[in-house]
C-alpha cells in the first residue's frame, strides 16, 4: 500500500507543484524516488513530530496541499494537539499519512502498533479517515484525496498487501465497497484485514451461510443507506484491525443509532489483553481475536439469535 | 482615553491607546493577563505601525509580512492593535468574552481580520510560523514571517525543534520576539525552569539573536529591521508595564482590573506616557 500510495503520490505532484511531501524522517527506500525527482516538493523535517506537524499546517496555510508521512502512532498520536488545533480548527488541508496499520509492524512491538489512531483521529471535528483495503483502494483514494482538500487521515497497511477487488473501486465520498454479495447478512471491514474477512466469507459458505463482503474506507462518513439495508438482510459483523473501543466498529453503531436502525451488529477487533505480545501480524491478529473463527462465531450467535 | 488617530502610524502612541484599550476590556470582561498583555503591547505596536509590511489594504497581497501572536492569553493587546488599526470594530471589544462575541480569551482567528492563526495552546505559533516561512522561502514567495512569544512558552519542546528547523534551512525570513517579562503562570521562570543563559541557547541553536529593550519602540524597530537568517529578538519587557500596582506581580496574570484598579492605572498611564 505505502509503495502504490507513494507512487500515485508522485504522479499526481508531477502535474500539481502544490503537492507537498514532508516526512519525520521515516520512508527508507519508499520515498527516495520522490525526494529525487521533486526535491522542492519534498521535506524531510527530521525527528519532531510536533513541530512538523505545526510547519506542515502552517506550510498548507500559503495553499499547499501537504502530506505528512510516518509510522503509526508517530504523526497521530505524538502530536495529536498539532492536528486538533493548526491543521482541524484552523481547516488546513494537511494529509496526515500512517504507515503500519494495526500489526503490521507486529514483531517490532506495541509502541509499534497502531491501533487507537482511528478513535482518537475520529473524534477530531472537519477530519476525514480514510482506510484503504488493498492497493487499488489505495490508488484510488489517494487520487480523492488529493482532489478533496479538506484535513485528512489516511491509515495505510504497509507492503504486499494482497488485491481484493477484481475491478478498480468506484471512488465518492462515504461509500462502501461491496467485494461480494450474499444473502444472510454482511461482513464490514477497513483495512488489509480484508483478507481474513473474506476467508471467514468462505467458511461461513462451506456451511451454507451467504454474506455480502464490504470494505468500508470512509471511516467518518458511513454510507447509512448501504446500512439500513445491510441490516435487513441479516447480521452486521464489523471486522477492524484497531481496539475495540472507538474504530470502525463504534463508528458504525454510532451511525445505527443516529439513524434509528434496528438489526444485529457484533464487533471483531482487537482485544489488546497482551500488550507486550511479540509476533508477526498474523499471529497478534489471531491471538487478539481478529480471526475467522471470531468473525464465525459471531455471526452464527446473532443468526441464532435473530430466529 | 487619548482621542483616536487610526491608524496610527507611531508606535508609542498606538500602544498607549492599546493599553487603555486592554484595562478596560479585561476589567469589563473580567477576565486574567491582563499584565501579559502590558508587557507584549510595545513589540505588537512597533510591528503594526510599519515593521511588519501588515495593514487593512495589504491582507490579500500574498508577499506581505505575517504576524503571529503564539502566546494566545495576551489576545486583548492583539485585538485592540487590530481593532485600533482599523481591522475592525472598536466595538468588538466591547464585547471581549461575552457570549456569541467574535473576540475571546485567547486568540482566535475565525471571523477576525487580520489574526493569522488561533493560539492559546503553547508552542503552536513557531512552528505554524516555520511552515508559512518554509513555503515562502521554497517556492518564492516574499514577505517574512513574525513570531511573538511568551519567555515561559520557551519551556515547549517544540521551540527547540522549530529552532532547528529553521536554522538548517537557512530561514532568513523568520523572526522571532520572545516577550521576556521573567514570568510565567506560577512563579518567575528562573524559579520554574531556568532559561538562562537565554540569549546563548538560540545563538547557539545558529539563530541571530540580539536582546533589546522591549518597551523602546526605536531599538525595537531596529532590531526588526534587518536579520541574517533566522532572528530571535529577545525582547526584555517588564510584565504589567505601564501600571506600577500589575508590574512585576504574578498576581496580575490572573487577576481582572476592579473599576477603581481602572481609574488608578489610567491616571498612572497620564503620568507615565
């Protein structure tokens, strides 16, 4: 995903100068390219997250469009009252770009790890999270994005993420992306984590259970009319590589109950009972309960219960 | 009050406006710093009489100067300068704080001509301030950049590393004016955490610095005259200046004027000025 985003990136800052690129001194090999060919477009402003970031609001304040790129929790949560004040209230169209989604960077530990960016960027008034699913979501979001200057959060996974979509996403605002349609009730993603939500999609059909598979990139702007109807057709389960506490998850049962829905709704996501656990991003999904035997579970128990 | 000459176009005399403007305000409005804005009102009256390239009619000129006014508690000096200038309504002051009024506490820009950035939170100012002098030193464009601080607001890391930024980078379109009234919300800042030696801290983060008196609106408009790389001025002012009952007290960083507290400071401000 970080390569497709750099790349587009970099297609679309050949034809627009106001395309700025400021990195806290992270990106070894991902944004040398960059950084060679448009050096008056690029910044590496060293290791301080919070003077970068009010520089890069500042910066997008003279009418720049400035992404800002580093790990995780390194340009969310270090210096989130930068983003609260100089880039939200004052509305500067400065791109806070994350790479490490979740566990992607697992074996490198929980400082590492990000996964209370989405409830702590959601919270914040004029921003827009964006998760991507796969690197064609992630070709065409970054397009938007660029095309859509208000603040944004894009949370990328990191590499070789692994196409889901057969055909390159339609792209507006607030829309869900529907992956596969099924009968019985939907599976809701962001993220790479995608993946195990398809599979989970093939288990549920090996015992005769039908569901739609959506990746839904807009985290702060859900689709309430692919909601209603969702719900209707069966049980919700929301799957996310974040806490559980004020992701993807909360964000949709926040959107059922402004809308006044009724239905089903069960929630997978991280558990965060070990903090210090170290593996690879598949092991602390499976051992944090983001898994298709959880998603399984779930989905069968609100069936059951809905009969 | 002295009778309004907007704009003004000597210093000393837009400051003493301003600070009657500031007493009355932040007595009507009861509301704190109001010695904060005492000490900072001389270096704003010096930029906005001709030291910053800055008036009504230059706002859309994308090479005019750019203040910011970091240390956000002293909004009442920055709105009566604005408001004396012809910014805007001298009546908004009137209004300082009251409910659905357009000035607050601390600065806000939404709504407010002339104010650059909403600040109240520390150590945001520099920064932002880097940011528009980056571009502008990046892509062409004129103008330099002022950054007015508090001398306790220097305890915020993110000083140090605008400091650095700005050096590496050259950014000779950058000022700073760190207002240098020696205190700070609890105590006296050497008392808090020592600053000093101050002047060498950003001569040695590679910043011209020079320290100035800061109620001396000629050495003032020197020192903002001329700059080889990133400037820091380290403006030495007395916090409360003007009314000798608020100077030097940390009392008077919260404390609202009484409307007796008025009436001495204006009779103060007749003797003294």
């Amino acid at each position: 995903m970080r390569d497709t985003f750099v790349k587009t990136l970099l297609e679309e800052a050949r034809r627009d100068p106001n395309i700025i690129l400021i990195t806290g001194d992270l990106g070894y090999g991902v944004l040398d390219e960059f950084a060679k060919e448009l050096p008056g477009q690029f910044l590496n402003s060293g290791v301080n997250e919070q003077a970068m970031m009010g520089l890069a609001a500042g910066y997008a304040s003279t009418g720049k469009r400035v992404f800002v790129y580093s790990i995780g929790n390194f340009p969310t949560l270090r210096c989130l009252e930068q983003i609260r004040n100089d880039v939200c209230l004052m509305n500067n169209p400065v791109v806070v770009v994350s790479v490490g989604a979740g566990y992607a960077y697992g074996s490198q530990g929980y400082t590492h790890h990000a996964l209370e960016d989405i409830a702590v960027l959601r919270a914040l008034p004029n921003m827009e999270v964006i998760v991507p699913a796969d690197p064609l979501e992630t070709l065409e979001l970054t397009r938007f994005i660029v095309s859509n200057k208000k603040p944004t959060y894009f949370r990328l996974g990191k590499s070789n993420e692994p196409i889901i979509h057969t055909t390159a996403p339609k792209i507006a605002l607030g829309a869900i992306n529907e992956i596969s349609e099924g009968s019985q009730g939907t599976l809701l993603f962001a993220g790479s984590v995608g993946t195990v939500a398809l599979a989970a999609e093939k288990e549920l059909a090996s015992k005769g259970v039908s569901v739609s598979v959506a990746s839904v990139p807009f985290v702060s702007s859900i689709d309430v009319q692919y909601l209603t109807k969702a719900l209707k057709k069966g049980p919700v389960i929301v799957i996310e590589e974040h806490s559980y506490r004020g992701g993807l998850g909360s964000a949709v049962l926040e959107a059922v109950n402004a809308a006044e829905l009724q239905g089903s709704i069960g929630l997978v996501a991280a558990d965060q009972n070990n903090l210090s656990q170290i593996g690879d991003q598949n092991f602390l999904r499976n051992t944090n309960g983001i898994n298709i035997e959880m998603i399984v579970k779930k989905f069968i128990a609100l069936q059951e219960a809905q009969k | 009050m002295p009778q309004s000459k907007a704009p003004y176009s000597d210093a000393a005399e837009l400051a003493l406006a301003a600070r009657h403007e500031i007493i009355s305000m932040t007595s009507v409005a009861k509301a704190s710093h109001v010695a904060s804005a005492l000490s900072v009102i001389d270096v704003l009256s010096v930029l906005y009489t001709g030291s910053a390239n800055i008036s009504v009619s230059n706002m859309d000129n994308p090479d005019r100067d750019i203040v910011i006014l970091s240390k956000g508690h002293s909004a009442s000096a920055l709105y009566s300068v604005l408001a004396l200038q012809g910014f805007f309504s001298k009546d908004w002051l009137a209004q300082y704080c009251s409910n659905d009024a357009p000035l607050g506490g601390h600065v806000t820009s939404k709504g407010v001509p002339g104010v650059e950035l909403s600040t109240g939170s520390l150590g945001h100012g520099l920064p932002y301030g880097l940011g528009i002098a980056m571009s502008r030193k990046k892509h062409g464009a004129k103008g330099r950049v002022f950054v007015v601080m508090s001398d306790g607001e220097c305890d915020e890391g993110t000083t140090w590393e605008s400091a650095m930024i700005a050096n590496h980078h050259n950014l000779d379109n950058l000022v700073v004016i760190v207002d240098r009234n020696k205190i700070q919300s609890l105590t006296f800042t050497e008392d808090t955490l020592k600053l000093e030696p101050f002047a060498d801290k950003w001569t040695a983060f590679g910043w011209q610095t020079e320290t100035v008196d800061g109620h001396n609106y000629s050495i003032l408009a020197k020192s903002l005259a001329s700059q080889k790389g990133p400037k820091c001025i380290i403006a030495d002012t007395t916090k409360g200046k003007g009314v000798d009952f608020m100077e030097n007290s940390v009392l008077w960083h919260y404390k609202s004027p009484s409307s007796d507290d008025v009436t001495k400071a204006f009779d103060q401000l007749s003797e003294n000025y």
